[in-house]
C-alpha cells in the first residue's frame, strides 16, 4: 500500500517528487559530512602533538597551580609515579598584545621550558634551534630542595581590603615529640601598625609527662622585610631560619604559666626540624566573597628532630624524635576549624575543615580534608570527611573525636581520645567574636586502608578545635 501511494503520487506531480528526493539526498549527505568533521576534530582535540605534546594535564580546580614545581619534583618526579613518566613540563598561558601603528591585536600565546616541552614531542617547537633553556628554566629540571621549602613556605602581602586587615595573620607552626616530652611552637605575625611594621608574637605550651607549661614573647617586626626573607624571621630573641632543608629554631621566652606556678620561669633553646623528600603537602587557597582569603601549607608532614630545651634549670632532649611544621595565612575574623595530625611509622595523616565567615561563603559547603604521605610521597587524599566531636557536659573540654574520610584511595576511621587540653580565649579584636581556642594532645586510633595498604594502629598525635563561651 505505501509503495502504491508512492507511485501514485511521483506519478500525479514528478516535479515535486524529484525536487523533495533531492532535498531528502543532500540533507543525508550534508549530516554524513558534519559527522565525519566532527569526529576528525574530536580526534584532533586528543592528539597530544596537537596539544603541544603529552597525554595528561594537571591544572589548579581554581586556577593555575601554585606549586608545579613541587608536583613535577616530588609527585610526578618520585615513587611510584616516577616510573610511569616518560616527560613532564610546566606550561602557562596567556594573552600577548601586539602594539604598533594601528589598534592593539591581542595574540595567544603559551610559555614552558624549552628542552621539557621537546621531550614531550611538542611539534611547534621542535625544530626551532634558538629556543633554549634559560638560567631560570634550568630550575625545573633540578629544583633544589631548600629553594622549594622556601617558595613554599613565603610570607604573603596584606591584600587591599580595609574592611577586613585588621584580622589579617600569618604564622609558622611546628610541633614535635620524643619520650615523654612534646611542644607546640608558633611564630605568628599579625596586622600592621604604624610606621610598616607588623606585631609579633612566639608562643610555645610544653608537655613533660603531664606537665603543662606555656612560654610567650612579643615584639613588632618590620613588613618589608619579613616579606623579603621569610620564612627566616627574628621576633624579639627567638629565631626562625631555613638553612637548605633544615628549620633551624633559636628560643628565649618568659612563662606565662606552668602547672608548678613558676610564672618567672624561662625557657630557652635550639630546635631543628629536618624536611624529608616527599613529606610535604603543597600550598592550597580558599577564596571567598568579598574578598576573603585563607591559606594553608605543609613543609614538613614528618621529619627528624633534634636540639633540647632549657626549662628552669632542667633539660628537655628532643635529639631523635620526630616534628611537624605547617604554615597558616588569611582573614581570621568569623573563623574557626578543626584540624588533626598524627604520624606512625613511615605514615603521616593530616585532616582539617575550615568554617569561613557567613559573608564569605556557606560554612556547611566547604569540604574537609585528609592526606596520607609516606616514605616515598602521597598515598591518598579525600574530601569526603566527616568530623564528630565530643565534650564532657561540665567542663566543655573536648573529650573525644571521630574522623572519617572516604575517596577512591582512602577509607579511613580515626578515633582520638583526649589526653590533655590547654584552653585559649580568642578575643573579640581577631575573631569578631569571643571563641575558645582549644589545642588537644590525643591517643589515636588509627583503622583502614590507604591504596594498597591495610592499617590499625595507636599513635599519639595533636589536634585543634573552637568553642563558642
């Protein structure tokens, strides 16, 4: 019946048919061509020669990665990725513009190191002979250790918000342990005053087998050069300097108080903390509305410690124990997280969350973190973390914590039972509201996988936390 209807109707009007059989023809044909076009440019778009070279781009979730070279050396340049890894190289776009007589021409362009992007196989410059490294590009091909820790570990300027400098701060963090002893060491350099200069403090609490003791200084310290040499910085007698990839630390503080009410007590001494490759967590940056900024690095996730404290007469041997040191910048006012670290072992865990301001983002969406590295770099990283925490009904002293992190190349339970608390209160001047400020030493109870790896161990270990008064 259809094709007598057909006939019939080519029949009755043949122009019509004919000029609707063409139209039909070239439409299937113009449909074929664009499907083949369209495949050819797929293909082009995955070529790597096209790409200017390699099968895989790494790129910052926010913008352009602020620590490649760490990424290049110490992820993709050690254990176990470094055998996966024919070439790397660094690559960074932008847009040129081109002035003479007429209107400007803004032009593309993208810059790398020479003799890295050849080892990709990049097309465009392979046969171009006046392309060579530079002074500064042979930084890629062997960065040197301490010159990474340095970049890492910079001071940042104070960004132009005046609404919110007066709660700008940055610090330098260290913690470490051997027996029974363990210390918690900031450096913290807070907002401007006048004549270019920042205020400053040192701040160290000591734990000797249950006794808690806390030591402070403060002084100013000049801006511009802070900016220029830190993280090598003198607040009053007390001293941080980078010497390669060693934290040379000097001390000399006054008590603030101690479980023995030795108020006058001094402490003075030398730390060092050795970085070792691949235990290090590289800068990341939370940014937020209306200009909110924070920032966090970690330049020594485990290393080996040495020195020993002078405390009132006695000493305090730190020689083969072990530390932590992380860096910490940013607007602090309406601020809190929580934060943990542990180590056991060749494994080092770090988790945290951080809780923004309600003006500059929704607290609830900001997700946490935990990182596991170990002798050889990075074994996982997850964000899907959950953070419970505890307190005793009567003294709303934290008493326990359970932390949970979850991802491809985590599954991980962590249980800390509280051991010892000292309590700061935060005024309302840096936090824009009053907020205790809790530091906890804890027993860890470590359960799960990492990668391949099954774990279950106790450990101790440091965390933080905030109660609101």
């Amino acid at each position: 019946m259809t094709f007598r209807l057909a006939l019939r109707a080519l029949l009755s009007r043949p122009v019509r048919s004919a000029v609707l059989a063409c139209g039909f023809g070239l439409g299937v044909s113009v449909m074929a061509n664009l499907l083949g076009i369209g495949e050819v440019i797929l293909e082009q778009a995955r070529a790597p020669a096209l790409r200017g070279g390699g099968h895989v781009g790494i790129g910052g979730a926010t913008g352009p990665l602020p620590s490649a070279k760490f990424v290049l050396s110490n992820v993709l340049g050690a254990a176990p990725l470094d055998a996966d890894v024919a070439a790397a190289s660094p690559t960074v776009a932008g847009i040129l513009y081109l002035v003479g007589r007429g209107d400007p021409i803004a032009i593309g362009a993208r810059g790398g190191v020479p003799s890295l992007e050849r080892a990709l196989g990049d097309p465009e410059t392979a046969d171009v002979a006046a392309w060579v490294d530079t002074a500064v590009d042979a930084d890629w091909l062997d960065p040197d250790p301490g010159e990474m820790l340095r970049g890492m570990d910079r001071f940042h300027p104070i960004p132009d918000r005046p609404d919110r400098a007066d709660s700008w701060a940055e610090w330098l963090y260290f913690n470490g342990q051997h027996d029974g002893a363990r210390f918690y060491l900031t450096f913290l350099v807070g907002p401007r005053v006048d004549g270019g200069r920042r205020s400053a403090g040192v701040r160290l609490q000591l734990d000797r087998d249950g006794r808690l003791s806390s030591y402070s200084a403060s002084a100013e310290i000049d801006e511009a050069e802070l900016l220029a040499s830190a993280p090598d910085m003198a607040i009053g007698a007390n001293r941080v300097r980078l010497d390669g990839t060693r934290y040379r630390i000097s001390l000399d503080l006054q008590a603030r108080s101690t479980s023995e009410g030795l108020e006058r007590q001094r402490l003075t001494g030398e730390i060092a903390l050795e970085s070792e490759p691949g235990r290090s967590f590289p800068p990341i940056s939370i940014n937020g509305a209306n200009g909110w900024t924070t920032g966090y690095v970690v330049p020594v996730l485990s290393g080996g410690l040495t020195g020993s404290l002078d405390v009132g007469g006695e000493r305090v041997e730190l020689d083969g124990g072990r530390g932590y040191h992380d860096h910490n910048w940013g607007y602090w006012e309406g601020v809190t997280w929580r934060w943990g670290q542990v180590q056991h072992e060749d494994v080092s865990f770090v988790y945290g969350r951080v809780y923004p301001p309600p003006d500059a983002a929704d607290p609830e969406r900001l997700p946490g973190f935990l990182t596991a590295l170990g002798p050889d770099g990075p074994l996982g990283y997850a964000t899907r973390v959950t953070i419970e925490e505890e307190d005793d009904p009567d003294t709303g002293q934290p008493l326990h914590i359970k932390v949970s992190g979850r991802s491809r190349e985590i599954s991980l339970e962590m249980e800390l039972d509280v051991e010892a608390a000292e309590v700061t209160q935060m005024d309302r001047g840096a936090f824009g509201r009053d907020m205790d400020f809790w530091q906890l030493r804890a027993t860890y109870r470590v359960t799960g996988r990492v990668g391949e790896r099954e774990l279950d161990f106790t450990a101790r270990g440091a965390a933080e936390t905030f109660r609101t008064p």
